[in-house]
C-alpha cells in the first residue's frame, strides 16, 4: 500500500514540475468538450435538416406519384370503355347466352382470339375473363396460358369472379355512374408470387346494344408493378427510410416497396414499423397512395455516422496529443536547461546558455485546425452524397412530369388571337376586335383544364357563341339569354348548354332563311335549378324524337361513332349525369313544324340531390 502511495505522490510531482503535462490534459479536455458539442448540437441540426428536405421531397413525389396514378387510371378506365363497347366480344359472349351459357367451338375460337387481341391494349393487363350469371364462361391470361399455368379464377377465387359480377349488375341496374368495379383480390397468385395484381369488372354492352340487355360482365387483371413503377411508386434511388405505398378502401395495403407487407392492414403496419405516413386520395377508384417516412430510421443512421465520425476524431486527438508531447517536450527543453544551468550556478558554475533556435508555439492550434479540416471535409462529402440522391429523385419527377405535361400550350393560341385584336383595335374596326375577342373567350373556356364551372361562366359562353353565330348567319335567326345573377356561383358541368343550342342552329334552322329564334332562360324552381333552351325550329320527326328520348332516360347506346347524329347530345347528357347525379332531370318538347324545348332540372349545391357530383371529372 505504501508503495502504490509513493507512485501515487511521485506520478503528482512529476505532474507538477512539468508544464507540458498540463498542456497535454487541457488539450485532452478540450477535445472532449468538443466533441460532446459537436456530437449533440451538429447530430441535431443534421437531424432536423434531413428531416425537413425529406419531407420536402415527399410532397413533391407524392403529388407527382398521385397525379400520375390518376392520369393511369383514367386510362384504364378508357380502355374498359373500350371493352365494353367491343362489338365482336358482345356477338361471341350472346351467342353463348342463346345457346345455355355453353360456347360453341367457334365461339370459343373467336372469343379467343379477341381477348388476346385486347390484351395487348396495355402492357400493364396481365388477364382478361368473361362472367356471366351462370359463372365464368372464358379466361384468357396473357402470361399463364402461353405457359400452361392453371387459369387465375378457379377454386377459392371462382367465388371472388361471381362477387365482381353481382356488384357490376347492381351498378349497371342503379345507374351508378362508371358502372365498373374494383378489387384487390387475388392480389397474386402461388405460380407467378412476384406478379402483384388487381381487377376492374366493366358491363360488357356493345355497340348496339342497351344497359338493359347486359349478361355478362369482362373482368380486366391488370399487372401493379409497371403502373407503380411509372407513377413513382418504385424510385431508382432508393433511401432506407423512406417506404411508398398504395391502400384500397378497407385500409388494406395493396402495393408496397417491400412485398411483404402487400395484404397487411395499414393501421397495424404503422403502428409495427413507427413510420409517419403521408397521404394523397385518387380520384378514380378508392384508393389512396402514401409516403412513410421511419424517423427512427433516420437518427439511427446519423447516429451511426456520427459515431465513426467521433471514432476517427478521438484516434486523430490520440494521435495529436502524441506528436505534440514529443513536440512539447523538445520546445521545452530549453526550460530544463536553463533550470540545471541557474542549479550549477547556485554550486558556483557558470555557463552561458547558447540559443539554438526558434519555435511556433502554435503548432497545437495548426494542428487541431487540421484535423477539423478533415473533418468537415467528411461532412461535405456526406452531404454531397445525399443532395446528390435528392436531386437524382428531383429529376426523374421533373421528367415523368414533363413527359406527363407535353402538349399544346393553349396560351400559345390565347396570346395570338389578343395580339391579332390589339392589331385590329388600333386599325378602328372595333367590330372585328369583339368578334376575335369572343372566339377567344370560348377557345379559352373549351381548352381549360377545368371540369366544373359556374353557371354563370356556362351562361356566358353560350351568349358569346350565340353572338358569333348570330353574325356568321346574320338575319338566319335571333335569340334571347334570361339569366338570374344571383345564381352564378352555383357549379355547373362544363360545355352543359352549347350542344344544344348548336342542335338548333345546325337542324332546327337548316330549312330556314330568317326568322329563327332560340330562347335560354334559368330560374330556381321547386328547391332546384330550370333551365329552358327552346327554338321555333322545324321540329323533330318521331323517329328523333323518340331517339333523344332515349338518350334523355338515360337508355345511352355506347357506339360513339362519328357516323351517328345526336352525338354531342349524348354526350353532354351523360356528362351532366356524373356530374350532377341521379337529382338531374331532363324533359323534351318537340313536334314538325313547332320548334323543340329542352328542360333540365339541376340540383341544389350541397343539396341531397348532389349525390355522385364529380364521380367522374
């Protein structure tokens, strides 16, 4: 014990009696103190500032991601419009309902071969199959069949197809707008596990055909992978912390980065992986697309990299503290030899004392400013790196976008057309000028990418294109627009009265020389909007009458081929039904001789009849 004492009081003299040993501990507190604040305070900052850039970034994904979904859907559901609508499948598909829902061989042949055919519609449909009342009457599966793979639906997903069946027929039977229907499942199948899948079932109608007359139903597959890869789903650069994914109606995950969590219950996903998600709805199916951020994630990750930040930082101090007591110790050396030079004095010896250089007590500080040199320049790279990611996924966004974006720029046409009546205005044909400023009033409002309008905004257009028309055809016809202001606000489906009023001029004039009339009046009646369009045209015979009569019941025949009338009519009629639902009303009055009256009832905004508005923009 005595002897640890010794060493003990013999370590503190020496302690003492050497100022380089005191430098060295200030040095190593020092470097202490500095890392703890560069540890904590530099880990915080960093941390907020990746938090903050990444979710940054995921706004922007997710609204680019979101939109593109949306354009993809909308595409989807156009092609089974398409489908719908598919003459050759109808006549293959009743022949078989004729003959007890069995096909005959060549029905069977040209069913075939016309689901093969709509299959390569999309690169994205993976399987077509054709249900009816009675169960599945044909599949076709561009990938399973080509190699002899067991059909999709069969055994536990047969009960799946006739569920897709009953509720497209009830759809078709409520009128509910789109009449189609999505499911997740099955969301794979056991031969093909890396092929993630779901199904829209549309009515099969025809051509000529009516809703009332629909057997059968055409069930699309279509693959997740290429739609979730094009729309920003799956990203090239690929970041630990960051997970996006695709939930349907039920809260039921359907796509994600990591397959193993396809079927999981998003509420449990969240609260197992402590991730905080970001959400944007679609517009077309019930859907809804997410961006997960795993905090956690992120500080372990900065923790780490700090932690070998401060591995490296304490070895470069070791390393210093070593160079600068040799150092220290060689500078001192003077000191020691001017202690023994004035101890040989005090014993009578004098010496002189010779200078043998010079030193920069400095050192320490050039040092240490080295090492943080190094240190930021680590930092810098770092940073770099991950900026270098940001941008990486920045321009692949910018570049689905453009590509998305790249059409013609109207504003180019807009700009021509003021520039033209500036041109006219100052020449003082100031006809000319409002004729050139009405046209591109109405190229503006057709070309706008709105959906929804105000009727007020409707009304307008339709006097601007009156009032053209009224001077292109001069003495050919007048008209009247009786529209009450206070009601201008209210939303309206867009391009709602010009077909009709065209219907007019182009058919109910076209006998005439003068003295056409159409009148367009609004007025609340009842809880609800009437609006009057009537001419004192020729009339329709009985035949168009009972034709737009159908299309007024909503008895639409889907063949939109330019080769038949009335085609704008039904158009605009089924538009106005998506969009205002089933509280929209519309009547006609028209026999040869008497002119037509076209009467339609809107719904009261926010009312009970709104009902489906905007289902379908």
């Amino acid at each position: 014990m005595s002897f640890v004492k010794k060493r003990l009081h013999a370590a503190l003299r020496y302690y003492k009696s050497h100022i380089w040993i005191e430098i060295m501990a200030s040095v190593v507190l020092f470097s202490a103190v500095l890392l703890l604040v560069f540890y904590f305070y530099l880990r915080g900052q960093y941390y907020g500032y990746l938090i903050s850039e990444t979710e940054k970034t995921n706004e922007v994904v997710l609204s680019a991601a979101a939109n593109s979904l949306d354009n993809l859907f909308s595409a989807q559901l156009h092609i089974g419009g398409e489908i719908a609508v598919n003459e050759e499948l109808y006549s293959a598909v009743h022949s078989s309902v004729l003959n007890d829902y069995r096909l005959k061989t060549a029905d069977q042949r040209r069913l075939k071969n016309e689901l093969s055919r709509i299959s390569h519609y999309s690169e994205d449909i993976a399987a077509l199959a054709v249900v009816t009342k009675e169960g599945l009457l044909y599949e076709f599966g561009r990938y399973w069949n080509a190699n002899s793979l067991p059909t999709l639906w069969s055994g536990d997903n047969l009960p799946v197809l006739d569920e897709m069946y009953e509720r497209v027929m009830r759809n078709v039977k409520a009128r509910k707008a789109g009449y189609y229907e999505v499911m997740t499942k099955p969301a794979w199948r056991d031969e093909l596990p890396t092929m993630n899948i779901f199904h829209i079932g549309f009515p099969l109608i025809g051509t000529y055909s009516s809703l009332e007359k629909v057997e059968a139903v055409i069930v699309v597959t279509y693959k997740m992978e290429n739609i979730a890869r094009t729309s920003a789903l799956i990203s090239d650069v690929s970041l630990d912390y960051t997970y996006r994914y695709l939930t349907d109606g039920q809260g039921t995950i359907i796509f994600h980065e990591n397959p193993r969590y396809i079927g999981t219950d998003e509420a449990d996903y969240l609260e197992k992986t402590k991730v905080e998600a970001v959400t944007r709805p679609l517009k077309y199916y019930d859907w809804q697309v997410h961006f997960a951020i795993d905090r956690e994630a992120i500080l372990q990750r900065i923790n780490g990299m700090y932690l070998k930040s401060s591995v490296v930082f304490m070895l470069a101090v070791v390393l210093a503290v070593a160079v600068w007591a040799v150092l220290l110790h060689s500078i001192l050396r003077p000191i020691e030899t001017v202690k023994r030079a004035m101890e040989e004095i005090e014993r009578g010896k004098e010496e002189k004392i010779h200078i043998r250089g010079e030193h920069e007590v400095w050192l320490l500080a050039a040092e240490y400013n080295r090492m943080l040199d190094a240190l930021r320049e680590q930092h810098k790279v770092i940073e770099k790196e991950y900026q270098e990611k940001v941008e990486m996924s920045e321009r692949r966004i910018q570049a689905e976008r453009t590509a998305l974006e790249s059409q013609i720029n109207a504003h180019f046409i807009f700009n021509t057309l003021n520039a033209i009546n500036y041109n006219v205005l100052e020449s003082g044909d100031s006809e000319t000028a409002g004729l050139i400023k009405r046209l591109s009033n109405i190229l503006r409002y057709t070309l706008s990418q709105k959906t929804e309008v105000t009727l007020g905004s409707e009304f307008d257009m339709a006097l601007q294109y009156l009032y053209l028309q009224k001077y292109r055809l001069m003495d050919k016809f007048e008209y009247e627009i009786a529209f009450p202001e206070e009601y201008g606000e209210w939303p309206c489906c867009k391009l709602f009265l010009q077909p009709f009023i065209e219907n007019s001029i182009v058919h109910g004039f076209e006998s005439m020389d003068s003295g056409g009339y159409i009148r367009v009046t609004g007025a609340e009646q009842q809880g609800r909007f009437r609006v009057v369009m009537e001419d004192n045209g020729r009339g329709m015979t009985d035949e168009e009458r009972a034709y737009v009569m159908d299309s007024l019941r909503g008895e639409v025949n889907l063949d939109l081929t330019p080769k038949n009338r009335g085609i704008a009519i039904r158009n605009v009629l089924m538009r106005a039904r998506m969009f205002f639902g089933p509280a929209f009303e519309a009547t006609l009055e028209s026999a040869p001789g008497k002119g037509t009256k076209f009467t339609f009832l809107l719904p009261i905004p926010g009312g009970s009849g709104e009902e489906g508005e905007n289902e379908v923009n």
